[in-house]
C-alpha cells in the first residue's frame, strides 16, 4: 500500500509538471496568445483531472505544492504593486507645471478611486439580489468575489501592448490594483468574523505592525547586502522566503488567511526596491514550478461532470458571469471622462478579467466550509469565461489616444548653414521640429525650406511668453556664445528636459563648460566636432560613408523596455534589419556578441536602414 501510494504521487506530479512544461510550447505552436496561461492550466487541470482523464488526482504532494503556489502567487502578486502610482507627482519646474495645467484633470489616481468605488456598490448590489432570489445566500463571499480583478491578466494584457507607461494603461492598472487589494482585505474580515477562530478581529493590526518591523529592520541590510550577494550565497532570495515564511506565519498566528500575510510579505520587499534580476529570479521560481501547479489543481479539482449535471450549478454560472461583468460596467462612464470611448470599453472590459483572487477566494472559503463544490465551481467556470472573453475584446477595441501619437519636440533658436539641414533631416523622422531666429535676414532665407519664426529679441522671458522653450528638446545652435550661455542656463531652469547649446569662443567655453555639464547641459563646438570626425573617417573608412549615406544612419537609443530586457541580441526579433556596434552600460562601453543580453537603460549604438530604424528605436525605448 506504502509503495502505491508514493507510486500514485510520483505519477500525478511527474503528469502535472510534464503539463506545466508543455503548455507554454503548445499555446506557442497553435498561437493562443489571447488567453491568459492561468486560465489554459486551470483546463488542463480539467482535462487532466476527474472531469475527462483522471490521469492527475489530489495527492498529500500536490496539495502542498498548491497551497505554496498560491502563497506565492499572492506574494509575487503583492510585489507588482507599485505605491508609486498612488503618489500625486508635484511638478517642480515652470515647465512641468505648464504641462500639469494642460493636462487632464481626471488624474489615473482620480479614475481608478471612482471606478473602484463603484465596482464595490454594485457587488453589494449584486450579492444582495443574488440573496433575495436565493440563488446564492452568503452576502459578503458574493461581494467580495464580483469585486475582484486579476491584476496579472492585466499587467500582462498592458505589457503586451506597452500601455504601462500611458495614462490609459496607469488607470486600468491602479484600477486592477484595488481590485486585489480591497477583495484580499475584505477576505480577511469575512474569514475573521466568519470563521472558526478565536481570535480577536484586532489581532490583524499584529500584520500591519510585524509588517512595519519587517520593512525598517531589514531596509539598511538590503541595501548593503547586494555588495556581497553572489551565486552560492542568493541572499536575495533567502530574504524573500524568510518574508513569506515570517508574514505568513504571522497571519496565521492571529486567525488571519496566509494569502493576505504572503501578499503583504510582496508589498515588504517591493517596498525595499529590489533589483530586476531578483525579481527574475522569484518569477522563474513562482512561474516555474509552484504557480502552475496551483492552477492545474484549480482544474482537476473541478468535478464538470457532477457540476453540469446539478442544475443548480447550470444555472449559477451563466449567472455569476454576468454578475462579474455587470459589476464593471460602470468603469465605462468614467473613463471615458478622459479617455476614448472605444479605450472606455477596453479598460471595461479588461477590468472584467478575474481568475487569481477568485481561485484564492473559492481555495479560502471551502476550508471555511461556507461554500458547497457546485457553487465554487459555477464561480471558477464563471471566472474563466471572463478571462477567455474580456482580453479578446480589449484587443478588438484598444485604439491608441492621440496623446501617446504625438512626436518628440525639438526646437531651435538660430536658423544658419549649421541648423537648417539638421532639421530638414530631422523632419523626416519621429520629431516635430521648429526653428527660431532674430535675424529677419536668415528667416527670409530658409523661411521657405523650414519651419521658421522670426523673434524680435532673444530675452529669456520673451522666449518663455512665446513657447519656445515648451519642447522637449531645445538647440541653442546661434553664434553668439555669451547669449547661448543664458539661453541654455534659462531653459534648464524652466525644465527643458534636454539642452543642447553651441560655443565656438573657447575663451566662454573654458570658463562655463564645467558649470554647464554640471547642470545637464550638452555642449559642442563645430571645430571639436569636425575633428572628431576626421579623425573617426581614418581610424574607420566607413564613418563618412554611413553618416552621408541617405537610406543608412547610425541611431543611439536607450532600451526602456522591458519585453526586451534579458534578451540575448541574436533573438531580438528585428536583429536582421540592424547592426549592433556598441552598448553603454554603468559607464562603460560593452562589445555586444550574439549572445549578450540586453539590460534595461542600456544605450545601444546601432546603423540600419532608415525606414526600419526608426521604428525599432520607437519600440526599444518605449516604457513598459
């Protein structure tokens, strides 16, 4: 009996991860991109379990390895929060705040308080008429669970079409953030009052102080300790476990659920701002190996073949979808106080997903005992639907804001043989440029060839009345150096974020150069830059080729993008269409081989075809 029993859980746990291995492969080979991998393992779960094959059955091993899943994927879920978001953002230079006035009054932080606030009383609403029809009697479980929103689907919905860093993609992200917070939190007073502890309701401020401790106590330490964390060692990693083990344990000890102390352990270490490689390293071994095993249990624990046979449970699931979608649709009106109509019914709709806390709800409530297995799965079936729905609409509707189409500003001040071509080449990219000058002779002469403005003085002041230093980018390209030396210090203190000014007095240039570059001003001088040139086009032939060459140029740009971040460069998906000849990182100049990887705000020198570069530079320093 001993050996068939060990037999049975070696199977169902060699079944489960050969599952795990080959589901990502599979959903790649048949192009499932639409649906959420939680939501295919939680179907191979079904496949796999009682419900079709009975291959894979609920083993003592395979419930612990899901209990630890699910204590990390709330951890790993607690750690995608970012507090950030949540701070209002004071502008501190004239700049800044000119584009604060002109922007939007209904800040993401603003939508997704009222969008949440009304998901939450229409939930009530909700579970109070599913009680009324005695449909499904427990209020609160109701509430809590029409209330929730995967964050993950979302994030990675967001990710995949590099929304995080719009305001679009924050709302809806802050929106998915309460929609676990507030359910977790919620979940914690129903298990508290509802279930069968003993303890005290007060008792749960015990993980909110432990939490505190944790954060001070081990903030000095984190920052010091990746000076000495090496390979052997992982103290990253070993912090992380401790946290979990330590917030859990605490949860725990003051009758509280163990998903809300492995949540707050997330929001610990986010808080301690680790780096991304211990990130990486907690996601390979969350999504690796615990994680998927906690949503394939999900499935093989769900019995279809007794639900769809209770007519109970037929008709609790079509109606438990409508309800999680119901609960919802009152985002529409909000967002669209700012937003698109069609983006309106995106974040809608994106914002019906729910999978991950309903699972953890469902997990938390059948060991309370306040919820029968025909009325937890019409939940979960429910669940999946909206996640099999609500990506596939967002898809179909998203439509880029005309805010995130603009083109990057670049604006000149003095209009000469040096500026024009710059800007005429620099037209025909990803930049909206305009030039000004004081010289009526200069305007009247490239006035037909370049967006030109003629100014009647040069003062600082009279430039700011003008506009002319509401851009992103400003040249200070004229020949007057002591004029270019109070242009360039008044655009760096009105918040230019870029400053680019030309000397050619070395006398001006020798005294303010250092104060310049101090300020984060770029300085150059036409003799510096001609030798500079001619000594490149004899140590390498080709420079003036590729620089002369109309279909081919050299680009700079600095990889923001985290869907290319621990990239080997041989896998980028455009390397064909460009060559890599150098890489910036921490200071220093790297010789990129095929199988270098990308880091995130890696600057990245590369030539290629014009009409293609473009493009690629767009998409590596999108934030996302």
């Amino acid at each position: 009996m001993v050996w068939e029993a060990i037999t049975m859980n070696q199977v169902s746990l060699l079944i489960m991860l050969f599952a795990a291995l080959v589901t990502p492969m599979l959903m790649a080979r048949l192009k499932l991109t639409f649906l959420p991998t939680a939501v295919v393992e939680i179907l191979l779960g079904v496949i796999l379990g009682p419900s079709l094959l009975s291959l894979v059955h609920a083993t003592d091993i395979l419930n612990q390895l899901s209990d630890i899943g699910v204590i990390i994927l709330l951890f790993l879920s607690g750690m995608e929060i970012d507090f950030d978001l949540f701070k209002k953002k004071q502008p501190t230079s004239p700049l800044a705040q000119k584009t604060a006035a002109q922007t939007s009054r209904w800040s993401p932080v603003i939508l997704a308080c009222l969008a949440y606030g009304t998901i939450m009383v229409i939930s009530l609403g909700l579970a109070g008429i599913f009680k009324w029809l005695n449909l499904f009697s427990d209020f609160w479980l109701a509430a809590i669970l029409f209330s929730t929103i995967s964050l993950g689907i979302v994030i990675a919905t967001l990710k995949e079409n590099e929304l995080l860093s719009k305001a679009f993609g924050q709302t809806v992200l802050l929106i998915a953030v309460l929609g676990e917070v507030m359910p977790l939190l919620g979940l914690t007073f129903y298990a508290s009052v509802f279930g069968n502890s003993s303890k005290s309701l007060w008792l749960l401020f015990l993980i909110i102080i432990a939490a505190v401790f944790l954060l001070r106590r081990f903030k000095f330490f984190f920052n010091f300790f990746e000076q000495i964390n090496k390979s052997t060692t992982q103290l990253d990693i070993r912090l992380a476990f401790f946290l979990i083990v330590a917030m859990v344990t605490v949860a725990s000890s003051v009758g509280a659920e163990n998903i809300l102390g492995a949540f707050i352990a997330g929001i610990i270490l986010k808080l301690l701002r680790p780096s991304q490689s211990t990130k990486d390293k907690l996601d390979s071994i969350g999504y690796g190996f615990f994680i998927p095993i906690f949503f394939m249990m999900s499935g093989v624990s769900l019995n279809l073949k007794t639900l769809l046979n209770d007519p109970e449970a037929l008709t609790l699931i079509p109606l438990f979808f409508l309800a999680y979608l119901i609960a919802k649709l009152a985002i529409f009106p909000i967002l669209k106080l700012r937003f698109k109509s069609a983006n309106s019914l995106a974040g809608m709709s994106l914002s019906a997903a729910t999978i991950t806390m309903v699972v953890a709800i469902l997990q938390v409530a059948s060991n309370m005992h306040t919820i029968n297995s025909h009325q937890s799965g019409a939940f979960l079936l429910a669940a999946v639907l909206t996640c099999v729905i609500s990506p596939l609409i967002f898809g179909k509707t998203y439509q880029p804001e005309p805010e995130d189409l603009k083109k990057q500003v670049v604006h000149f001040i003095g209009t000469n043989i040096f500026t024009v071509p710059v800007a005429q080449q620099l037209t025909k990219g990803w930049y909206q440029i305009q030039m000004y000058t004081d010289n009526e002779k200069n305007f009247r002469t490239y006035n037909s060839e370049v967006n030109a403005h003629l100014l009647a003085n040069l003062n600082p002041q009279a430039m700011i009345a003008q506009g002319v230093f509401d851009t992103d980018i400003l040249v200070v390209g004229h020949f007057r150096a002591q004029e270019n030396y109070e242009l360039a210090k008044a655009a760096k203190a009105y918040g230019v974020p870029r400053v680019i000014v030309r000397f050619e007095d070395h006398n001006i240039l020798n005294e303010h150069e250092t104060e310049l570059r101090g300020l984060g001003i770029e300085v150059y001088n036409t003799p510096e830059v001609n030798i500079a040139m001619l000594r490149g086009l004899i140590e390498t032939p080709s420079t003036l080729l590729i620089l002369n060459d109309t279909k081919n140029t050299i680009f700079e740009v600095q990889v923001r993008n985290r869907k290319y971040t621990g990239m080997e460069i041989k896998n980028l998906p455009f390397i064909d269409q460009i060559t890599i000849s150098q890489i910036f990182r921490n200071y220093r100049l790297i010789r990129p081989g095929g199988s270098t990887q990308l880091e995130l705000n890696d600057r990245i020198i590369f030539s290629g075809d014009k009409t293609n570069t473009e493009e690629i530079r767009r998409e590596l320093s999108k934030i996302n």
